[in-house]
C-alpha cells in the first residue's frame, strides 16, 4: 500500500522539523514549492499512469490558512506583548482576497497595510518572540484542524494534473477563486456559459488571460477527467455542465474565502476529508489502463 498522504516537504530536508507547522513556515521561509513536480512524486505519478506536463496543487495551504489570520485577528490583537479583546484594531485584513499586516502605525492612521509575503511570514514565525509567531500559534490553537491540513496539503493525494498554461496562474490570483479548485470550475462553467474570456492584471501590469477557446478546452478537460483524476469530491457534471461543491456552506464565486469560525472549521475539515478519500482511491486503483 502506497503511502499517498506522506509529506513531501520531508524529503526537501524539512524532515527535522517535527511539527507540521514548522516545516509550513520553513517551506515558505525558503520559498520552496511545485512540489507536483518535484522528483519524489514523479514515481507517483509513474504508479497512477498520469502522463502530463501540466500539473496542480488542487488546494494550497496558504488561502485557508491566511483566513484563519484574519479571524483571529477579527477577535483580539497582540498588543504591547499581551493580548486584547476589547476596542480591537485588525491586525491582519483581506484586500482582494491576499492577506496584509497592519503595522502599528497602519492601525493608527486607519490604513491597510501591506501584503506580507509567505517568505517573510515564515520567517518571523521561526524566529519566534515576535507578533506574528504570536498570531500564528493563536490560530493553530483555536484551528487545530490545520495541523493536519499543514501535514497532507503537500501530498500525492493533493496533487493532480490539469489543463495547460495560465490555468494554474489564473486559478491562483482570481481574487473570485483564491485557488480553490472548486471555484474555479465554476467560473470556467459560467464563461464557457457566457462565452467570455477569463481575465487578471497583476499588480505590476501583467495581463493573464483565457480566451473562449481555451475556456472551452478548459471545460472539456474537465468533463472528461473527473473521475480518472479522482476530481469527485470537488464537482458533479450532469449533462455537460460543472457543478462545484461548495467546501463550506455558503462558499461561492461571490464569498470564495471562510471568514467566521465556523466556515474555517467546515472548510479544513472537508478539505481532510477530501484529500484523505483521494488517497483511499489511488489505493484502490493504482494501475489506470488509458493514458489522457
């Protein structure tokens, strides 16, 4: 039996870092990643007769977790080494779905701050002794969830192949998305419905865009690879139409990120079960007969 859950960030000499969390961190302090390409999973890939270029993390870690963040922060602030409830200013906030840290003077001119970077993140958080070391355990404590989602989330069980180029781009920055797999099915849905193209400009000006052809290849690749990618849990196709399910109750393209306590909950604890009934099914039927 195949271990498809295993961490690979454990062969990337994170391995000594014996808590999820901390090898998370590390992962982003040194900016590692696209760990679906990586050569300890090519073998994986070799198993299931998955024969692509292209390849995903369905659900990173990192939106789920920054909107663990942001509640937290909704609820009590780090100030002067002790911690608040009352008259609280946000430490962390939402600005287009990408998380920003407030600084002290941020809070005191009512500004937004500025988007942290998982590197500087990470960082701070293994230093240790610092506001966001803080915030961070504050949040794996009140989601202890996530230190399983942290152990699985860069797993076979977690990884897939998927359409070309700027589909993982897309998926990534559409603030309506936030790189949920399921969402962005949806939204290929409502374009190849619509016939528009999916479009996204950068911060810098750089312009990705999907045009109505490749939305309905897009489209097509889903219908078609569902079930040989072990896709079920994220859509339904009924007729020729994709239908995302929803990871938390009220998720949509409209509200794409769990904001209260309870979403966070529902959200990681699918996710789990998600990635873990993936990894079941890879069991069951390593040796796939028709390449894609």
């Amino acid at each position: 039996m195949i271990d498809y859950l295993e961490d690979i960030k454990k062969y990337d000499g994170l391995k000594k870092y014996n808590s999820s969390i901390e090898r998370m961190m590390k992962r982003y302090e040194l900016e590692k990643g696209s760990y679906e390409y990586s050569r300890w999973v090519k073998p994986l890939f070799d198993n299931l007769q998955w024969k692509t270029d292209t390849k995903d993390i369905i659900t990173p870690f990192w939106k789920l977790f920054s909107a663990a963040l942001v509640c937290v922060a909704e609820k009590k602030e780090y100030y002067r080494g002790k911690w608040k409830i009352v008259n609280v200013r946000p430490t962390y906030v939402f600005v287009d779905n990408n998380i920003y840290y407030r600084t002290e003077y941020n809070k005191r001119d009512n500004e937004i701050g500025y988007p942290i970077k998982k590197s500087k993140l990470g960082a701070k958080y293994l230093e240790g002794d610092n506001v966001h070391t803080m915030y961070i355990d504050a949040v794996m404590s009140e989601f202890n969830e996530l230190f399983e989602l942290a152990e699985i989330t860069d797993s076979m069980a977690n990884f897939a192949p998927c359409p070309g180029s700027p589909f993982n781009t897309l998926k990534g920055f559409l603030p309506d998305v936030s790189d949920f797999l399921n969402l962005m099915v949806d939204k290929i849905q409502a374009c190849f419905e619509g016939k528009k193209d999916i479009c996204y400009v950068d911060y810098s000006g750089n312009v990705y865009t999907a045009n109505v052809e490749q939305i309905e290849a897009w489209h097509s690749w889903f219908l078609k690879n569902r079930e040989r990618y072990y896709l079920q849990d994220y859509y339904d196709v009924k007729g020729d139409r994709l239908i995302a399910r929803k990871l938390f109750t009220s998720q949509s393209l409209d509200y794409p990120l769990p904001l209260t306590c309870e979403e966070i909950h529902e959200c990681a604890e699918n996710l789990i079960g998600i990635i873990r009934n993936r990894a079941m099914l890879m069991n069951s039927n390593n040796v796939i007969t028709k390449n894609p």
